[in-house]
C-alpha cells in the first residue's frame, strides 16, 4: 500500500504558483491574437496547403503561431507552418503573394497595425533578384474587425 507525503501549504507556495500564472498568463497575451477576411481570386499554395479560390477567414492565437485558414466556400480548415516574424512593410494588412507560371505562393502576411509581417515562406536570394526587375506579385487585401 502506497503512503502519500503531506507537503505543507505556505502561504510563498501559493504566491509563488500565483506569480507563475501571472507571468505566463502575460507572455501570452504579449503578442496579440489576430483574425482577418480576405478573398483569394485564384488558387495559390500557402506552405503546403493548396488553397482553392474563393472567401478565407484567417486565426492566429499569436503572430508566431501556425495560420488557422478556414474556407467559407469549401467548409475546409487549412493549418500553415508557424512564421518568422519581421517588420511591417508600406502598406495595408494585406497577403503579398508571388507568381511564377501559373503558381501562385503566399509568402507573407502584412500587419503594420502592430508593426509587423509574418513570413510564411521566405524568397531565396534568386526569387528577390528576379522579382526587382519584373512585377511577379499580387496583393490581396485583408480586413479584420476594428476594435
């Protein structure tokens, strides 16, 4: 038969997991949730999910979380590689999307609202050469709710 221990309770054991909560509580409210609309005219791949044309809502718990995409048309839930996170560029919330061919690629998500773009699939040095000299990018706008 197996005895238990008593640990005494203190008042320092009970601030101490308080404190703990606190501080992890703060952490992840430290980078804010975002959720946003947006329409992708065509197809386009998102890391390795490919995305049918149509209306998308778009989760993320933090903006160095995986993107939760959710197609309205389709009723299908997509989940992205979580980004690198930089700083926001010219612009309005916005997907910046590369074409090459006929391919579509999401590459980033633009928030300058809290000063940041999330990166979902960075270019190589070759893509950034070749996109300076010719106009392969869309922008797809994105909206969210004003608080």
């Amino acid at each position: 038969m197996k005895t238990f221990q008593r640990i005494p309770v203190t008042g320092k054991l009970i601030l101490g997991v308080l404190m703990t909560i606190f501080i992890c509580g703060a952490a992840a409210n430290a980078q804010p949730a975002f959720s946003g609309r947006f329409v992708l005219p065509q197809e386009v791949r998102w890391n390795h999910a490919v995305l049918p044309a149509g209306e998308y809502t778009v989760y993320m718990s933090s903006i160095s979380a995986p993107a939760v995409l959710h197609s309205k048309s389709t009723n299908q839930t997509f989940y992205t590689a979580p980004p690198m996170v930089s700083e926001s560029q010219k612009g309005g919330i916005q997907l910046n999307i590369t074409v090459q061919g006929r391919q579509r690629t999401v590459r980033s998500l633009n928030i300058p609202d809290i000063g940041r773009v999330l990166i979902f699939e960075p270019l190589t040095k070759a893509e950034m050469e070749k996109l300076a000299k010719a106009d392969e990018t869309e922008v797809v706008p994105v909206t969210t709710a004003r608080k």
